[in-house]
C-alpha cells in the first residue's frame, strides 16, 4: 500500500506546517523500521472516524478518492466551502439503509451549476452515474446549521472539526485546496 523509495522531503516542501506534522507523526508510526526517515513510506497512514487510510500530499489517487469520495466527502464538502463560499449539496439516496444513518454524497455547487468533490467536476446525472444510485437523486442544498444536523452527530454538528486530530484536520484542508487547484488549472 505504500510507495516505497519516495522520499517525505520531496512531497512536502511545499507546506512546511504539514510536512513538519507528517514528518514526526511518520517518526512516531516507523521508528522501529526506519532508522531514517528519508528511506520510509511516502504515504501517511491516518485515522477518519473508523477509516484508515495511506494519504499522499499532492496527489488524488485511489487512495484519497476512497476516503472523500465514500464516507468522509461530508468533511471535505464542508472544508470546500469553506475556503469559497460555494453552496453545499447533498444527493441524498433514499434507497439507503436508514438504520446505518445518512447514505448519499457531499459536494459543492459551481457557480456554473455543476457539482465539485474528491473526484473533480461533474453534472447531477454524473454524480449519480459516479456513485451508482439505484434511483436518480436530485440535489439539496441545505443550510450550513442544517448541513452539520444531517452529515454529523449532534455533538459532532457544533463543532465537526472537533473529533479530528490536528494532522487529520490539516490534511483535511490540504485535499480541499488540492481539489480547488485542480479544478481551477482546468478552467484556464
């Protein structure tokens, strides 16, 4: 699951912060293993809630899809906004199982009127061929209060951010601006 033989200098030069946060969280997980941390994984194992999984800065691979795409897109829709002001939307998918709670996707409206989430740009229709509804789900978009009742507990809701860890959260924030860079080297 890791790449091997990239070095952790070179995928996070260029935010000294969360290199410094994954350089001693790396120091912590392979001490043991790694008598120099410029031989270890380029990857960073990290906890979501009850996912586990290997983030590499930079890169939106099957990896980072896997997570924001299928159980934290909530955090990351909320953390896009955030940085744009751009409207939340939920495809809330009825067909779910209720008693496993919330089943559908979080994503953000462009001012175009198509959507943004982990995987890039897409139409209502691709958002529902993407995440394979049996159903067609059309879009809501709630309020930011009412966005936090439907997507977390209500602890969580106050303040959603709170059960991360600070790695967890900047990482967050990382893959939120990563998504917005891709999309805006694609408009020109």
């Amino acid at each position: 699951m890791f790449a091997r033989g990239t070095h952790w200098k070179s995928l996070y030069h260029t935010d000294r912060e969360l290199y410094d946060l994954c350089y001693w969280r790396a120091a912590e997980i392979y001490a043991d293993e790694y008598d120099d941390l410029e031989r270890s994984p380029a990857a960073l194992e990290v906890v979501y809630g009850s996912r586990i999984s290997a983030l590499t800065l930079e890169l939106i691979d099957s990896e980072a899809i896997s997570l924001f795409a299928w159980g934290c897109c909530g955090y990351l829709a909320l953390a896009i906004h955030e940085l744009t002001g751009y409207p939340l939307a939920l495809f809330t998918n009825l067909d779910g199982d209720e008693s496993r709670g919330w089943h559908g996707h979080a994503a953000v409206m462009l001012p175009d009127g198509r959507f943004l989430d982990i995987q890039g740009v897409a139409t209502a229709a691709g958002i529902n061929e993407r995440y394979r509804f049996k159903t067609t789900v059309e879009p809501t978009f709630p309020e930011l209060d009412e966005y936090r009742g439907i997507m977390f507990t209500a602890e969580e809701a106050k303040n959603p951010y709170g059960t991360l860890e600070p790695l967890e959260l900047r990482l967050l924030r990382h893959f939120a601006e990563l998504v917005l860079k891709e999309y805006r080297a694609k408009l020109g």
